[in-house]
C-alpha cells in the first residue's frame, strides 16, 4: 500500500508540475441538495491519487500538518473524502431526505469521535443519551459539516484542529484534557432528527 501510495504522490506531482501555467482550480461549492458522496464507482487507486492531490509537499503550520494527517488517514482507510474551501474532509454516508440542514437548526444526533490512530473519547451511544444542540453552537467542523446533510443523514467528519478545539483542546473536567491541544478529530454523525426549538 505505501509504495502505491508514494507512487501516486509523484504522479500527483508531475502532473502538477506540468499544469504550472494553468491558473489554479479552487474547491468545488458545496451541494444545495443532498447529495452522497459515494464511492461505489471509484477503484483504490482513483481514491488514493484524489486524497494524494490534497498532500502539502512541506507543511509549514498547523493546518497543513493537519490536512497531511488527514489525508494519510483517509488514504489508509481508502476513505474518499472531499474537501471543502474551509479545509474540512467529509464524506456523506447517507444523505438525508427533504431538505438539507441550516444554520439554527435544532436537531438530534447520535455520533462516535475518534482521534486518527482511532481510540474513541466520545460516544453517545455507548452512553444512551443522544446530543440535541442548534447547528451554530458546536465547533466549526459540525456547524459547517451538519449542513451537507439532511433529517436522516449520516456523515463522516474529518475535522483539522483548527475546527475543532485548536490550541486550547478540550478539557475532561478533572483537570486534564479529553481532546489534547492541536488535534484533528474524526466524527461520524447520524442525524436522528430535526426537533421544535425548546420554548
């Protein structure tokens, strides 16, 4: 797998290099519908050599260490994410019926977050209690991720740090923190339903 995979990085970048005098191509804009981002007609190799195309050749901050990283993930779990402009990685399992979700919305979810060597720090199922929450009072990877789905959605979240809890992490409540600080989260979210706004 990894001498496939460093294959595809150098054919990423010779072709690349040959398109220099091409102006470059800026992420293509989120669906207005849902839509599922299936992988069903795609070999491994177009879902590694698509991944390959997001690799940054020498990171120089946190979010390109973190896009690396994730990128890594997905290539290993044959993961065929899409990016948004943001630098979130999604991939839609299930999209929903009706209408997508929007920015105020009141819903109920179910989810399981894991870091990228794939230990669980949260699940609602394993606790019974599914999160109710607005769609704009998560962190930034959700508010915006949320949004490509609809009631009934499932979707995969591949979340750079910097949408998630950045610098700070997040803490565990005893003194120590459950998300240590700059740290790319994975989270797969079903939506359960969109809920009537608490009175």
């Amino acid at each position: 797998m990894k001498i496939r995979i460093i294959q595809f990085i150098f054919f990423t970048m010779m072709l690349s290099s040959c398109g220099g005098n091409q102006a470059a191509q800026s992420d293509p804009p989120l669906p207005n519908k849902p839509m599922a981002s299936g992988s069903e007609n795609r070999s491994e190799d177009e879902i590694i050599l698509q991944l390959s195309a997001h690799l940054v050749a020498n990171p120089e901050n946190q979010n390109e260490r973190d896009q690396n990283a994730i990128v890594d993930y997905a290539i290993e779990q044959l993961l065929p994410l899409e990016r948004t402009p943001s630098g979130l990685f999604y991939y839609i399992q299930e999209p929903g019926e009706g209408e997508l979700l929007k920015w105020a919305d009141y819903i109920k979810v179910d989810y399981q977050g894991y870091f990228l060597d794939g230990k669980v720090f949260d699940d609602t199922r394993k606790r019974g209690k599914p999160l109710q929450f607005y769609i704009g009072n998560m962190i930034k990877g959700w508010n915006e991720g949320l949004q490509l789905v609809a009631p009934g959605g499932r979707i995969l979240l591949a979340v750079p740090s910097a949408l998630a809890y950045g610098k700070d992490g997040l803490p565990d409540g005893k003194g120590g923190l459950l998300v240590p600080e700059n740290t790319p989260l994975v989270f797969e979210v079903e939506v359960l339903e969109k809920l009537e706004a608490p009175k």
